[in-house]
C-alpha cells in the first residue's frame, strides 16, 4: 500500500499544475529543460562541483523538486554556493534566484558570523561564480526580507540545513517565514541527512546532523504545509546514520576520519538523505 500511494504521489507531481500541455508539447517542454539543465551541469566554472554530482545528483533532485527556468526560488542557506552555481543559470533570464539565511541574531557566535549580512556577500560571489550580473542575484537574512515578497515564490529549497534549525531553535520562525513567501500553490523541498528510524533522540537533536524522516515531515507539516511526495534519489544504503561524531565524519570532510577508519569512511561515501516535497497548505 505505500509504494502505492508513493507512486500515486510521484505520478501526481510529473502533471502540469496548470492546464494540461497536449504530449508532444510537454515531452518538447521537459526535453528542452533537460538540455538547459545539462549544459549547466557541463560548465567549466563547475569544474570543483562535479565530483559531488554523484551524491548530489542535482537534475534528479531538481526534477523531483519540479524546479523549471523562468521560476522564482530561494536557496535556503546557499553556504558556499553550490546550488547557486547550478540554479542561477537554469532559471535563466526570466527566472529570479533568491539567497535566504536565517535570522541569526540570538543564536551563537559562529553561527551569526557564518550567515549575516548576505545581502552584503552573496551577490558579488554568485557574479563570479556564474558570470550573471550581481543586481539579478536576490539575498536577505529572513528579519530583512520585504513584505512585497510574499507570496510571489514559486519554490523554496532546503538542502542539508534542517538539523541546525532544529538544533538552534530557528524552525518555526523560520517555516513561518518561508510558508509566507510560497505562492498559494508553491512547493517546499527539502533534503536532509536521514536517520534511522529507530534512532534514539539524543542522536537527532541536530548536533549529529542526521534526522528522522517521520520528525522532519511532523514538523514541517505543523507549519502549514503538506507531504506531496517523497523520492529515493538521494539515499544511499551504504550509511549506517550512527556515526560517533556525526555525519562530518564522512565524505568530503572525514571528521575525525583515523588511518584505521578512512578508508571504510571514504568508501560509503556522502551520507544517506531523505528528499522531500512538501505543498503550502491554505
């Protein structure tokens, strides 16, 4: 019965959300996208990205998530920018990209330090990065975002950022703040290391970096939102989720990796991550 509501769901999303293409009109439509998505994956300025494809695997997630060019969409906690070097361009010219940190001011020092002031960082780097002009790279911390913005965002993506929600006290604020943004038909996706099922609390508080599937999705839907489908495209079965010092302790930063340990580390790889998809719900 789930594989079959999974597939229910999966089928449900590959529909237009509007009126209906005629089929040859919508196998042009996502043959074209592919190739746009493709030459972007294929750019030289992504040459230090690629090694991360196979974990990352982004025109799988992009799919799945139903991200197309011309969209509206927020980078939820862009880091070093390796979605923005993959979505500045993919959405193209009539597509708007939009860099989205937290409200940081009352968590920690590092953590302050780490995601102020983006509107001041963000849009000069994703210049440089991608070769489009700074003034169409959008960035705020949530407390600066204008009321304008509201409800004009086709898409919100969360990649890997979930547990220091969770762990600093931020997810509500900042669910809210996201489910404001979402047009009334927007999608919120989210990837997420993935615990086990059975993992006690004290190891998905956040501080290890992995999450329960059931506790992300209760959370998230208790903002205003609901579970429209859930992919595999991002699992990896090679995890046992139950690293001592968390996920750092894998690929690419090998935390505390020994010489008796690095190799076992290195060969299961990034870790093994839920990917969800998740509606505005009015």
């Amino acid at each position: 019965m789930r594989r079959k509501v999974l597939a229910l769901a999966a089928l449900a999303l590959a529909l237009p959300a509007s009126l209906p293409l005629s089929r040859p009109a919508l196998a042009k439509d996502q043959a074209s996208e592919a190739q746009t998505l493709a030459a972007v994956l294929a750019d030289p300025r992504r040459t230090a990205d690629k090694s991360r494809d196979q974990y990352r695997h982004p025109a799988e997630t992009l799919a799945f998530f139903r991200v197309k060019p011309g969209m509206t969409v927020v980078d939820y906690m862009p880091s070093s920018g390796w979605w923005t070097r993959v979505l500045v361009p993919y959405l193209g010219e009539s597509g708007h990209y939009i860099g989205l940190n937290p409200d940081a001011r009352n968590s920690t020092e590092y953590f302050r330090n780490n995601t102020a002031n983006l509107a001041g960082t963000l849009p000069a780097k994703a210049a440089e990065w991608t070769g489009v002009p700074a003034e169409r790279i959008g960035a705020y911390n949530t407390q600066d975002l204008p009321a304008a913005l509201n409800g004009t965002v086709d898409r919100v993506l969360i990649f890997r950022e979930m547990h220091n929600l969770w762990r600093l006290n931020l997810l509500r604020s900042e669910l809210l703040a996201i489910h404001a943004l979402l047009k009334n038909d927007g999608l919120l996706g989210i990837e997420q290391h993935r615990a086990r099922k059975d993992a006690p609390a004290s190891y998905t508080d956040g501080n290890k970096g992995y999450l329960r599937v059931q506790d992300v999705i209760g959370l998230v839907e208790a903002h205003g939102f609901e579970l429209v489908g859930q992919s595999e495209v991002n699992a990896n079965p090679k995890d046992p989720a139950d690293h001592p010092q968390g996920v750092w302790m894998l690929p690419p930063g090998l935390r505390g990796a020994t010489d008796e340990t690095r190799a076992r580390l290195t060969a299961i790889g990034e870790s093994d991550r839920m990917t969800l998809l998740f509606r505005k719900r009015r």
